[in-house]
C-alpha cells in the first residue's frame, strides 16, 4: 500500500461479536478480512467504543426506558441500546482473534457521560472531534479504507464524515457487518455511502 493510505478498523470488540451485549449477526466474519489486510498497511487505526459505566446511550440509564426507545439530551436525539462496551470490561476489549500487532493508533470514543460517538472522527454533536483527521493528516494519508462494526451505525458515520472531510474512501465490503434495525436499515446507509462517493472493494482487492 501506498504511504498515503490508512486502514481504519472500527470497533472490532467482543460486544459488538456473538456471544457480546449488542451482537452484531456474524460480527465476527470480519475477522479474516481484517487479519489478512492489516499487515500490508503502515497507518492502520483502530476504534473501540469506550463508554463510562451509567452512560446516556445505555436503556438501563433512564428511568422507565428499554432499548429501542430513544431520548433528547440537549436537543440531540440518542437511540438507547443494551449496555455495551463499557470501558476496561471484557466486552470492550477487542476479540481475542483480531490481530491488533499492526495497529498504529488505538483510539477510545465515546467517552462522554452525556454525548455519544458513532463516527471515529466527529462525536454525535458532530462538532467535537475526536483528533483522528489530524493523526491522518500529519501522516499525509489521503484514502482510508474503513472496514469492522456496525456498517449502518459506527462505519457509516465514519465513511461518511471521512468523505466531508475531504478524503478519499473505500469501504472494503466483506470485511463489515451490519445491525439492520428495522428502524434504521443496512441498505439504505450502503446506498447513502455509494451516493456520496465511497468505493466498495472486496478484501482480495485491497
Ligand atoms: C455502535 C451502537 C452503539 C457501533 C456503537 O460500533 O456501530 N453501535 N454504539
Ligand atoms: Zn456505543
């Protein structure tokens, strides 16, 4: 690979696995992709959800709510999931079959009490970042290719946001999983990720 592309591997984490609070279907089929493709980048980056304990995204916080339901915390609408993903547990830690010796940065997100963050480069209030442009940036990596969990929610968010930040982008489409709520929808948010500019390439190609 070229100096000028990066590898961003998203929330790969036993929560996100079989077995974990907020299983992706077959979150853990991304694991050979990502194996096989992590070695031959020198910028690889990866993202875990790393929430504190009583977080504003979990049901279990607010009285009376269950997951699926959703609240306002200061004007910004937060979907309300099982708890997942709390920092320093088990569940947080990447998969135990994710080979993490390639990884360049380990990046925590969603750390706030109050605010949460799906894309690995904007929180949800999509102003603050998370300081991932710029680690790209001094780097001089101009095309990412975004693969791990969940298509339609963190890698969506983070395809996405890369795209308006001006890079160039490739969603390696055997090497991502997704939730497909009902409410959200898989399709749609590969349809929004084609629409907007991103190339999809399967691992073998990458
Ligand atoms: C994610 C739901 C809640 C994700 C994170 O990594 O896609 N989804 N927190
Ligand atoms: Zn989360």
């Amino acid at each position: 690979m070229k100096k000028s592309d990066a590898l961003l591997v998203i929330d790969v984490q036993n929560d996100f696995c079989p077995g974990g609070c907020l299983a992706v279907p077959e979150g853990d089929g991304v694991l050979g992709p990502i194996n096989r493709m992590s070695g031959n980048f020198q910028t690889v980056a990866a993202t875990r959800d790393w929430h504190p304990p009583g977080h504003a995204s979990f049901a279990a916080s607010w009285e009376g709510k269950k997951p699926g339901d959703t609240v306002s915390i200061d004007g910004l609408n937060q979907y309300l999931w099982p708890e997942h993903c709390v920092r320093n547990t088990r569940g947080a830690q990447f998969h135990e079959n994710l080979d993490t010796r390639p990884f360049s940065l380990v990046l925590n997100k969603g750390r706030s009490l109050k605010l949460d963050s799906y894309s690995a480069f904007f929180e949800n209030d999509r102003k603050t970042p998370t300081g991932l442009s710029g680690y790209l940036g001094e780097l001089g990596a101009t095309k990412v290719y975004v693969c791990g969990l969940a298509t339609d929610y963190c890698v969506f968010f983070t395809v996405m946001d890369a795209l308006s930040l001006g890079l160039a982008v490739v969603l390696v489409e055997d090497a991502v999983r997704g939730v497909d709520l009902p409410s959200g929808g898989l399709s749609a948010a590969l349809d929004a990720m084609k629409k907007a500019g991103t190339d999809f390439l399967p691992s073998g190609k990458v």
